[in-house]
C-alpha cells in the first residue's frame, strides 16, 4: 500500500488533487486485488490499475505516471500515449 500509495502522490504533486482522493483511489484498488484473491499479481496490471486511478483523479498525474510506467523516454511515445487516451 505505502509503495503505491507513494506513487500516486509522486504523480499528483503541484496538482490540485486532495490527500484524501488519493488515499480513497488506492483503497480502491487494493479492495480490487482481495476480492479477486489473487496471491500473484502481475505488474504490469497493478500498473494499469494505477493509471486508470490517476486519470480519475487528473490528467497530468495520469500522463506523469505512465511516462514512466510505460517506459516512454521520447516525444513520439508521449504523443502515443495521448493519443491512445485522449484521441
């Protein structure tokens, strides 16, 4: 929880987005992970569980984080990512 919870304020810093959002967000997902029982969850998907949170909660924190979640080290692959989500 502290690791995720890190990264989503890591992501939302400067942004107007209140602590408690960003508590009640990965509450969310961590309810998400026990009602599934799942005893291995891959990353990759946590990851996305993550984004999909943040993008609730404001655009820039969801860009932020997935620039490094996904791994995007150029323009071309930020304008990708806009794309994808924003169209």
């Amino acid at each position: 929880r502290s690791k995720m919870l890190n990264s989503v304020k890591h992501s939302c810093t400067k942004l107007p987005v209140a602590e408690e959002r960003m508590n009640r967000a990965v509450g969310r997902i961590e309810s998400r992970i026990q009602e599934r029982r799942m005893r291995k969850l891959r990353s990759q998907i946590l990851g996305d569980w993550v984004a999909a949170a943040l993008l609730e909660l404001h655009p820039a924190a969801f860009i932020r984080y997935s620039i490094v979640h996904r791994g995007i080290q150029d323009y071309q692959g930020v304008k990708r990512l806009l794309d994808e989500e924003f169209g």
